[in-house]
C-alpha cells in the first residue's frame, strides 16, 4: 500500500492457507471499507527460520507457516492482523453437499493468539469463524466482524458482497486463462498440473518454485484452478467428499486422466491427515496414467525435488516412445 494515510487503517494479511484461495474476496473487501491491505512477505529462509522458532503445535509445515508469516506482519506497521478461521468454502462440486476446510485451517488462528502477542507490538488479532456456504450463518458471523472492526454492519455486508463479486470474477479469469493455455500447449511441450492445495501448490518458498523448475525442464505447469474441477461430478465414487481440496484434488485427476495432453505432479504435505487417504483416492481415478508424488516439509531440498521431476518427465518421453 501507500505510505500510512491519516484516517485510513492498516490491515495485514498472511500469505498462507485459505488466503491463497481468498486473497480476492479480502482484497475488494477490505477497500470497500476504505483499509489498506498490507501482506506479508512471500515465504523466505528467514521467515522459515521464524517459523522453527516460534511456531507452537508439530502440525503440517503450511499451518507451522501462519506464525512466522504473522511476526513478519508484526513488523510492518500495521494496526490488525486479520485471521478469519475459514470453515468452508461457497462452492461445493455437483452433487456434493459439504465443501469444508481442513480444521487445522480454522485452528491456526487460535493457535496464533495463543502464543503471539500483538499488542506487544502496536497491534491486535481480529479473528471470527467464517462460513461462506452457509449464508445465514455468514451474516451473523460477519455481525461479529464488524463489531470487532468497528464498522457498521449494513457497510460490512456490501464489502462482502464486493468480495463474492470479485471472488467470482478471479475464478472466471483463472479458467479462462487455463482454457486459452490448454489451447496454445504444444505437443512437444507436456502440460502439467500442479495438484493440491493452494497453500502448498501457489507458495513458491514452500514447494521450492516447483513451476519454475517445470518451465525449466520444458514442461507447462497448469494450477489446480485452472482447470473446472468445480465441474466435475465425484457422487459416482464420493457421495460425500468433505473435503473442498479433496474435490478439487479428486476432480483433478478425472480432467488429467482423461486428457492426453496433461500429467500430474501430486504435491503434499507432511503430516496431511485428509492426503492421507486422498492420495489413495487419487491414484484410483488416475488409473494406469502415471504421475509422480511430492511430499514437502521444513526440510525438503532443491535438489532431490529437481532430481524427481527430471526423471519423471523423461520416463513420460520413454513410455510415449514405447507407445508410438
């Protein structure tokens, strides 16, 4: 944002979670309200090196990430530090009747204010349960925020309705952008899709720049919602998918397997409980096509992580050959 403007607050926002999802739906909320957006930095070594030091809970290395991205925040000037605990999500896939988070995703910030104090450092928490496939419950919730912002409710709610519209209109331009890439890809030039979860797939300190090594290698890496995952219908297999990633995940591989032209690199996390069975779930709809499978935590190095992807995309030229 600008330098800090008399009347105008402050608010930060962590690049970890449900942010890589939401970024949007805050972004034109928060400017409804008249707030500058302050985010923290993209995760780096010695965000990392906070995160050993501080983070409280042996949970998965994206969660662990909420408490050395929120000391970054702490550090620049910003009056909140905003940590919704996100429950789900607006859009279920068809048929499906839940679209939820994983809980460590609510949890994190609770976790956070447990052990990090802001108003040490010239700030506060604002946190609240959010539902955005529940609309009534939505709206009570958001009652709360903006008592927790100071700012009246009948405001709030048309800065939420800015955010669904700009939300909207993101997911729009990324499929878009996804159809349009589908179209140029070449055939010499293998189309590979990043599966996960936006928090591990879109942070490139976490997954090491995975996309630029792709490049690199002379591959097309494709996001998950690049591709209309949302459309795909999993009642066959999953009546009940909880799980929104596990939705996109699963769906993922349908549009993969079925296509030619795409592979997958499945990226996961240490100490996922829902990949945990997600990653049998993926593997049965994938079928005969390969794919490979990463698995990252606070440790992961470059080189193993290049190394894999190497091989795999020159055993997709073998067995293309052997087919031929």
């Amino acid at each position: 944002p600008a330098p800090r403007a008399a009347g105008r607050g402050r608010v930060g926002l962590p690049r970890v979670l449900a942010f890589h999802d939401l970024f949007p739906f805050w972004r034109a909320f928060f400017r409804s309200l008249g707030m500058d957006v302050v985010l923290s930095d993209a995760t780096h070594p010695a965000l990392v090196r906070a995160t050993a030091q501080h983070a409280a809970a042996e949970t998965c290395f994206p969660v662990k990430l909420v408490f050395g991205h929120v000391l970054d925040l702490l550090e620049k000037d910003v009056d909140l530090v905003f940590l919704p605990s996100v429950v789900d999500r607006e859009d279920p896939s068809p048929g499906q009747p839940h679209s939820h988070h994983c809980p460590l995703i609510p949890a994190s910030s609770h976790m956070v204010r447990a052990h990090v104090d802001a108003e040490a450092r010239g700030a506060r928490f604002v946190t609240f349960p959010f539902h955005l496939q529940q609309k009534e419950t939505r709206r009570r919730e958001l009652r709360v925020a903006a008592a927790a912002l100071g700012v009246p409710l009948r405001r709030v709610m048309a800065a939420a309705a800015r955010g669904d519209e700009a939300l909207a209109a993101f997911s729009r331009d990324v499929r878009r952008l996804g159809d349009e890439a589908l179209k140029a890809l070449a055939p010499d030039h293998p189309g590979v899709v990043l599966v996960g979860r936006p928090y591990n797939t879109c942070d490139p300190g976490l997954c090491l720049d995975l996309p630029r090594k792709l490049r690199k290698l002379g591959a097309v890496p494709f996001p998950i919602d690049c591709l209309p995952t949302r459309e795909v219908d999993l009642t066959d297999v999953h009546p009940d998918m909880y799980w929104r990633s596990g939705q996109d995940i699963l769906g993922a591989a349908r549009l993969v397997a079925g296509d030619d032209r795409l592979q997958a690199v499945y990226l996961t996390s240490f100490h996922c409980g829902p990949d945990s069975f997600l990653l049998s779930y993926f593997r049965g709809l994938m079928g005969a096509k390969p794919y490979l499978e990463l698995e990252v935590d606070d440790h992961t190095a470059e080189a193993g992580m290049l190394t894999r992807c190497e091989a795999f995309l020159d055993s997709l030229k073998v067995r293309k050959g052997a087919v031929a």
